[in-house]
C-alpha cells in the first residue's frame, strides 16, 4: 500500500475580514507557485473533474475575496471553507482551508495534500521540498503549530489527530509555544523567518515502515513534550 503525506498548519480561531484572508491565500499560492511548476495552476475543486475544469482562478488576493464571498463556502458566522485542485490528474494536489470557525472547540487550519505517488510525488516527497510548502504556509498563516508526515504515521500516534499534540517527520512549533531543548542526530532544526522553529526527524522520506524512524519520532516526541511543547491548540474567544 502507497505511504500517503500531508502538510499541514493550524492554529486558534483568529475571526478577520474576508479580505485578510484572500491576502493570507494569495501569498501562499505565490509561495507554491515557486515551490515547483505543478502549483503554479489552480481550479476550484468540485465533485468531479470535468466540473472542476472549468473552475480555474488566478489566485490574487482580488479574485480569491470573490470566491470567498460564495455562498457555498460560508459555513457559519464568519467561517469560510475552501479547497484548490491544481489540475493535474497525474500530479493531483489540493489545498483547502477553513478559517474564522465561531466554535471554541474547533481551530483554523490549512492543509496542502500532494500527489500519492509518480515523479512529481517523487519530487514532493523529500525534507528539503517539504520545509519549502512549510515554509509557505507559516508566513501565510501565522499557525501555531503545523506538521508533514504521513497519514500512517499521524493515524498511529495520535488516537484523535489532536493538532498540537504529535510530532511528524517535520513539525512546526511557533516561538509562543516556548524553547526546544536539545534534540538528538539526525535531527535538524530550521528557524523559519521570526515567527518559529521547524523540526526535521530524517533527511530521507519518514515511512511508518521503518523502525528507526518510529523510534527517532517517538524520542523526540518525549523530549518535546517534557519541555512542555506538545499541547491541544487552545482556542481562546
């Protein structure tokens, strides 16, 4: 069975305008675009692709404020959802987000899944590709925590999925969330900007296959969470 992946941030309910939203997205998109040549298209994801096809947008911080404002992606008072398709039926990526819940016990998040498996997977799949989209998704979003690794991998660490909580083959951890201690080899740590820290396990693709890699992640996650820097992202109101 195929090893699946996501990165992804999140953070506590921030409520804002719907035009500091499309700016936050449209910076991300840029970011992406940089990242590699198959994120420099989007589509409004739909229920199939030939409906999808027919959705592409240019991601400026203008046009994604008039996507926003749709109403099938308001949920609630100031909540929005929305996802991206970059087009590619080989090389298919989405991106989605869910912003200004109303709800203390749901937090904002946005989370980017590349393509299973094939060369541009192959390409995605590496540390230094992976602190890239990272990257880009902190300085759009200002998370508090943010995590890539693989759905095995969260799904057998982590009963609920608990963003916060677990550490991954790269987590993110804002400055807020206090000083790391001392981490063993291999593991590389990655300021990124001002705003945090990015915690890197291997240098090689995390797979829940191996042993070693179960151990390394396991290790930190002790050490993290004895320093007090595992936690449930609070949401404050």
């Amino acid at each position: 069975m195929t090893e699946t992946y996501y990165s992804g941030v999140y953070w506590p309910g921030r409520p804002e305008p719907l035009e500091a939203y499309s700016r936050r997205a449209a910076l991300l998109f840029q970011s992406l675009s940089s990242v590699d040549p198959s994120l420099s298209r989007w589509f409004e994801q739909a229920a199939s692709r030939d409906v999808a096809i027919h959705g592409e947008f240019v991601p400026r911080a203008e046009t994604l404020l008039g996507l926003f404002a749709k109403k099938k992606y308001q949920l609630a008072d100031g909540e929005f959802f929305f996802a991206a398709w970059n087009g590619e039926s080989n090389a298919s990526s989405v991106v989605n987000f869910s912003c200004g819940s109303p709800s203390p016990e749901t937090v904002d998040l946005c989370v980017w899944t590349p393509p299973a498996k094939g060369d541009v997977a192959g390409r995605f799949l590496s540390a230094s590709v992976l602190t890239q989209v990272m990257s880009a998704m902190v300085q759009a979003w200002d998370p508090e925590w943010g995590v890539f690794t693989s759905d095995n991998h969260r799904d057998a660490v982590s009963e609920f999925a608990d963003p916060g909580t677990f550490v991954g083959w790269g987590t993110y951890l804002s400055r807020n969330r206090g000083t790391l201690p001392p981490l063993p080899a291999p593991v590389r740590i990655e300021p990124v900007t001002d705003k945090g820290t990015l915690i890197i396990l291997t240098p090689e693709r995390f797979t829940t296959n191996n042993p070693e890699h179960l151990a390394l992640a396991e290790m930190v996650r002790e050490q993290l969470d004895r320093a007090g820097l595992l936690k449930p992202i609070q949401v404050q109101r």
